[in-house]
C-alpha cells in the first residue's frame, strides 16, 4: 500500500496535465508553426501593407479615353490637397490644367506611376505637391527620403520631357501634424535647394504665407480634421501659384506675372501676403 499510493498519485498528475493542455488547445491559445518558432526564434512582423494605387491611375487612363486632355496643359499631381482642389481648374484659368492628384499618396508612389500620369500628356509644365503624408506622425520616413524621392520624379521626367518646367511646392505645415513641422522644414529646405541646381526646376514656397504675424497657423485654414486646406487656403495658394504659372506660359499680351491682379477670392478675404513670401518666389509681387 505504501508503494501503490505515490503511484496513483502520479498517474493522476499525469491525467491532468493532459487535460489542461488539450482544454488551451481547444480555446485556440496555441502558438502558430513556423520555421522561426520551430528554431526557437522570434516571429517576425507581417510586413506594412502597401496601398494598391493601381485602380486610380487606371480610371485616369480610361478617362484620358474618352476625355482626352488639351495638349500642352500644365499636370497638378500629388496627394490630396491636390485632390481635393476642385476649383482648380478654373482657379488656373486661362492656362489648361490637368489634376491627377490621388489622395493618401506619398512622393514615392508618385515615382512609381510618373510616367503614366506625367509624361504621358507631355505636358508644358508639372506642380508637384508631394511629402506630406511622408512625414506624418508614426512614418518612418526622413526628410533625406522625401528629398531623394523628389530627385528621382525630376530624374524620370527628364528621361522623356527634357524640356518641361517642374515645379514643387512647399509642403505645407497643418494643426493636425504640427509636431511634424521641424521635418517638414528640412525637406522644404533639402527641396529648395536642389531644385537651384536643376535646369527649369523652380521650388515654390507656400508655406511662409500660411503663418500669422504671430507665429500661429489661422484655424480658418483647414477644414475640421485639421489637415486639408480651405476654399481661403486654395485662394492663397492659387495667388502664389497662378502668377508664377502666368509669367511663363500665360497670354503674354494680356497679363504678366508681375502685374497681374490678385484673384477676387483673395481679395474678399482680405488676404494679404508677406514680404517674405514675395522673396522665397522670385520677387513677384500682386497689383493692389
């Protein structure tokens, strides 16, 4: 009796492991197989999963189909305060332009489809504005990769239209990623300066304009999630961009880009824009 007890005791313990496990398993706690757990290694992380933006550019080829656009027009491409810009084309006007904006990209999927939204049109001129969703809160993304993705666009441009403009935009700081704004400048800045490297590269700055004179950035200036711009943020946006636009491809013997009159949106807005912002754009100034 003395041997038997220990025994049993055992064989009960035994029992009972058997059955813990197999209830764990049943409740699905058991850890996946794979080679790296079979080697007693960490599972690695599931890769980020890239968006699929080839549905989007398709829609545009099948546009152009049916719709094609004027030759020579000017190419607005980017992200969404491209997108979303849908006064652009009379915002423009008299210069023929084209929006192949699509929202939540980065400048590296604008590399990837360059060819089929840009030089496909062969157009006069591209304004790019690019770089802000690489910067956003939690990107791994630096200002060098934004730089050198922008490098790359003009490089693939040239491969097939050595003679277009191109020109970049500033990105623009937001209260919605304001703690992003100290990348954000060193991209401007890294931008900026190989665009004076560049032949018919042109940086355009419209950033400065968006601070008021005590630093802050207006709330007017974004729609509620405090990212995209405003019909007052367009308005300032095309009296930066329009004239430089104008000076360059505009009808020569109506208007110039420096003594053009500002756009009445501007105007009613009571908008006016800062010295520094007229010497960040070459010099060009509005006709009161």
């Amino acid at each position: 009796m003395t041997t038997t007890r220990p025994v049993y005791l055992l064989v009960k313990c035994i029992i009972g492991a058997i059955i813990v496990t197999i209830l764990i398993a049943g409740a699905g706690l058991r850890v996946p197989y794979s080679a790296s757990t079979a080697s007693g290694q960490a599972a690695a992380p599931s890769p980020a999963k890239v968006q699929d933006w080839e549905p989007t550019i398709r829609k545009f080829e099948e546009s152009d189909r049916t719709n094609p656009p004027k030759p020579g027009s000017i190419i607005f491409a980017g992200s969404s305060s491209i997108v979303r810009w849908t006064t652009l084309a009379e915002d423009m006007q008299p210069l023929d332009v084209v929006n192949r904006g699509f929202g939540g990209s980065q400048f590296s999927d604008l590399v990837q489809y360059t060819k089929r939204i840009v030089n496909v049109y062969h157009p006069r001129a591209v304004v790019v504005y690019e770089g802000d969703n690489d910067l956003a809160p939690g990107s791994p993304k630096t200002p060098e990769m934004v730089a050198t993705d922008f490098k790359q666009f003009v490089q693939i441009v040239r491969s097939d239209l050595p003679d277009t403009w191109i020109y970049i935009v500033s990105i623009k700081p937001s209260t919605l990623r304001w703690s992003m704004w100290p990348q954000v400048k060193v991209a401007n800045e890294m931008m900026k300066d190989y665009s004076k490297t560049q032949r018919r590269v042109q940086y355009i700055d419209v950033a400065t304009s968006m601070f008021a004179a005590d630093g802050t950035l207006p709330r007017d200036l974004f729609v509620a999630d405090g990212l995209h711009p405003t019909p007052k943020l367009y308005a300032m946006w095309t009296a930066i961009i329009k004239p430089i636009l104008l000076e360059r491809f505009g009808p020569a013997s109506k208007m110039s880009g420096k003594n053009m009159a500002a756009p009445a949106e501007l105007l009613s807005a009571g908008i006016a824009l800062p010295d520094s912002h007229w010497r960040n754009n070459g010099g060009m100034a509005l006709a009161p």
